[in-house]
C-alpha cells in the first residue's frame, strides 16, 4: 500500500518513497527537559508514534529508526538548576543532570503510559557536544558562520534559499517570534550557533572558549550523528517551523554541500485546552502527569488520535468522556490477538497522510478481527492486555468463588473472604460489591 505523507517543504501530500526501505530513518524534535510536560507536548510524540508504528508495519520493526532528542542544556534548565542548587557547593552541571534526570524519567514514564514506543534512540544534547562544535567548526570554515563577541554565529545571508521552509518574506522573519535581536549581530535573523557560559553556566570547552551550544544545532549535529547527512522524515509541533526547522535546514545544508537534510518535513497541528490557549496564567495548563492521575492513557491517547494530526484540535473533558466510552465498547467487542486482522480500509486511511479519525471510523464498520488488529497497531496496550485478560478468564470459576466468597462473608469469616478477593485480583480480576450483589471486570 502507499503511503502519502503531507509535506510541509512542499505544501503537498507526496508518495513516501524511503531513501533505503531496508532502514527508513525518522528524526522528530523532543522535549526540554525541566518540568512536566503538558498535554499540547503528547501530541506529537503520540503522532509520531503512530507514524513509526505504521512503518514499521509497512516496513518491518527492524527496519525503522526512529530518533528523538532530549534538549538537557537550555536557558530555562540553567535557571531552574541554579534555583536548585540553593547554597551546595556542587557544579552547576551536576545540578543540571539531577534535573533533566528526574524530569526526563518523568517524561518517559507519562509517555509510556500513553501507549508510545520508546524512539530507537534519545540522545541528551550534553552527551554530543562534539559533533555539535564539529558541525559548528566547519560551518565556520565554509564562511557560514562567524564569530561575535564570543558567540559563533549562523550568517543567514550566506545561504541563498534561507526561508524555503516557513515560505516567509524577511520582514516577517524578523518581526517573528523567537528571533533575538543583539548587538554582535551583523543581521538580526543571524542565530546563535555557540554562547559563552560564565562560571555560574553550564560549559565545555571549544575553539570559541568555555561555552555551549544553541538550541538549533543540537538538532541537526545528532541528526547527522545517528541518521547521517540526509534522512527520510523530520517532525515536530507546527511552532517548530520557524526559525527552529528553518534553521536546522540551513546549517546543515550549509555544512553538507548543500544535499537536503531531510525529505518529508511533517507538522503537527497545536492543541488548545477547553478553546483556549493553553497558559499557566489562564489557569487551563494541563500536565499528562495530571491527567493520567484521572484517565486512562488509552482514553488520553484515543482522544488525541480522533483529530487529524494537522488540523488545529480542542482538548475538552468532553472530549475524553466520549473516549472513554468508545473505548469501553471496544474493550467489550475486541478479541484475543489470535484472531488480528489489519483491515484494507483502516490501512488505506493510515496511509493517507495519517488520518486517524477515518482509521477509527473504519474500525466501527469493521470486523471484530478487524478492530482487534487495528486497535494494536494504533498502540492501544491496555486494550490488548484486557482482551487477553478476557480470553484467559473462566467466568464460571469467578462466578463459583463468587459465590464462596458471599457465603464466608455470610459466616463473618472476613480472612476468607478476603483470600478469594485477593487470588481473584492476583488473576486482573476486581469484584466490585453494589446493591445488585457482587460483579466482576478486568483489571484496566
Ligand atoms: P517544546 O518543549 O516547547 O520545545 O515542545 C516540544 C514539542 O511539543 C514540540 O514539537 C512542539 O511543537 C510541541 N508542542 C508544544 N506545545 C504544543 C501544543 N499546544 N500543541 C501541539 N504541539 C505542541
Ligand atoms: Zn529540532
């Protein structure tokens, strides 16, 4: 089947064609890592999971690379990490490592339990600081960049097709958000390649003195590190476009003689909360460590998957409600894996640049073998583990202990009561006692 993915370089849908089926390579922009992640953060690794788990369908699991960084040195890291710190008299970069440390395992914990593969790779930005000034030390040789004050900058007007990405004009650029306008700087779309660190700041060492890397080359050097000059596809959040994406494109164009650094560029649309944009001071700031405390990740993630990935989505405790239903149902129709099926037209709504609210339409119009498969490549887990549960459940046995059960209670025999109560949870098996008598579900 073909796939045709939406291009953001050329405001397309193209055909997917990998630069080598054997190994189809992915690149896609992770997270800063100093505090929790909201949910607006979830999307796009739940979009781009899904997208590595279709490859590796159409593809072969083995056959699928799938990298995304972890940005553990940043101005708001060495903020909260000099807070941290408070009076120990430890290196700051230590602190640092706590930090991103914590945060990070935090990050993998609520993603995980939103149903995501962990990436082939996560590489920290502090562990490849040298393929950065590498990248930084040649650009410097080609005329690229320059040096400032202390900074390496990239010197945009050395490269002709600086913009071909974001399609914006150069007054747009600069009036645009996240472009720091600075003294040193010969045009102020120039951006930083390397800073200095004073001693309160993370640094190492460089041809440039004690510094450390801006945030754009950190992409493009561990891109260039584990995919090599020119990949397959490179995601992140609609945001990233510009200056984040453009200026990977230019520095590592730059530093490549020019070949593409990536085919398919993919964005994901942004997600507001309850229509409103998500803001500490609006009070609407919705961490996925938080919502997991209340919702099941498969209800989370089935929520997130019932827009298009490109479209601008509305994340509302409605919304979740209604996910959680459709799931219930599902729970109850789906069957043990035995019987999977991939159905041709839940495939071929996939394959269309990833529209998953037409995948799950067709898993209501679909078999039952149908909906099993097509809830497993979707990375429902819970799901699974629950029909599995199902298949190995001998409900007359529950309703046998069931009965046992009441009779001790009957006899104020409490411990065995208990006993019962604990063998049948020790199997996901939860007795819920209500004014109908005692029922039975599977553990979620
Ligand atoms: P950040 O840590 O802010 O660099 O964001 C990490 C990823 O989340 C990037 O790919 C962003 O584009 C994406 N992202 C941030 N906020 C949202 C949002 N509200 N909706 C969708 N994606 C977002
Ligand atoms: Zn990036």
């Amino acid at each position: 089947m073909t796939l045709r993915l939406y291009n953001t370089l050329s405001r397309t849908k193209e055909e997917f064609v990998p630069i080598d089926p054997e190994i189809v390579r992915m690149y896609v922009c992770g997270p800063t890592v100093y505090d929790f992640a909201h949910i607006g953060n979830a999307r796009p690794v739940v979009v781009f999971d899904v997208l590595f788990r279709l490859l590796r369908h159409l593809y072969g699991e083995d056959h699928v690379a799938y990298v995304r960084n972890i940005t553990d040195i940043d101005d708001k890291i060495n903020a909260r990490a000099l807070e941290r710190r408070g009076a120990r008299n430890v290196p700051i970069l230590d602190v640092v490592r706590e930090l991103t440390s914590e945060t990070g395992q935090i990050y993998d914990e609520d993603t995980a339990a939103l149903g995501n593969l962990p990436p082939t790779r996560t590489p920290r930005a502090t562990e490849h600081i040298l393929p950065m000034v590498t990248m930084i030390a040649k650009l410097v040789a080609l005329g690229h960049a320059y040096m400032a004050e202390g900074h390496v900058l990239f010197d945009v007007s050395s490269k002709a097709d600086y913009g071909k990405l974001s399609r914006r004009s150069l007054d747009e650029m600069v009036a645009g958000a996240r472009v720091e306008v600075a003294p040193y700087k010969r045009s102020p779309m120039d951006f930083v390649l390397w800073k200095p660190s004073d001693v309160a700041t993370p640094g190492w060492e460089s041809p440039w003195g004690r510094g450390r890397p801006g945030w754009h080359v950190e992409c493009s050097a561990m891109s260039e590190f584990y995919l090599g000059e020119t990949f397959d596809i490179h995601g992140g959040g609609i945001d990233l476009v510009f200056p984040h994406h453009e200026n990977e494109i230019a520095q590592s164009e730059a530093a490549h003689r020019e070949h593409a650094m990536a085919n398919y560029w993919l964005h994901n649309g942004f997600l507001n909360v309850e229509g409103e944009k998500m803001s500490k001071s609006l009070g609407n700031f919705v961490t996925i460590h938080e919502l997991l405390a209340d919702w099941p990740g498969d209800v989370l993630r089935l929520n997130m998957l019932r827009s298009h990935y490109r479209q601008p989505m509305d994340w509302t405790v409605h919304g979740m409600k209604e996910s959680w239903g459709m799931l219930e149902r599902w729970y109850d129709a789906a069957e043990p894996i035995a019987s999977r099926r991939i159905g041709d037209a839940f495939l071929a709504a996939l394959c269309d640049d990833l529209n998953t609210p037409q995948a799950i339409a067709e898993l209501h119009k679909g078999s039952v073998e149908e909906l099993s498969g097509g809830l497993s490549l979707l990375g429902f887990s819970v799901v699974s583990e629950r029909i599995e549960a199902k298949s190995s459940v001998d409900a007359g046995e529950i309703t046998r202990d069931i009965g046992a059960r009441n009779a001790a209670r009957k006899a104020r025999d409490f411990k065995e009561a208990d006993r019962i109560r604990d063998k049948l949870l020790a199997k996901g098996i939860v007795l819920k006692d209500g004014p109908e008598g005692t029922t039975w579900e599977v553990k979620r």
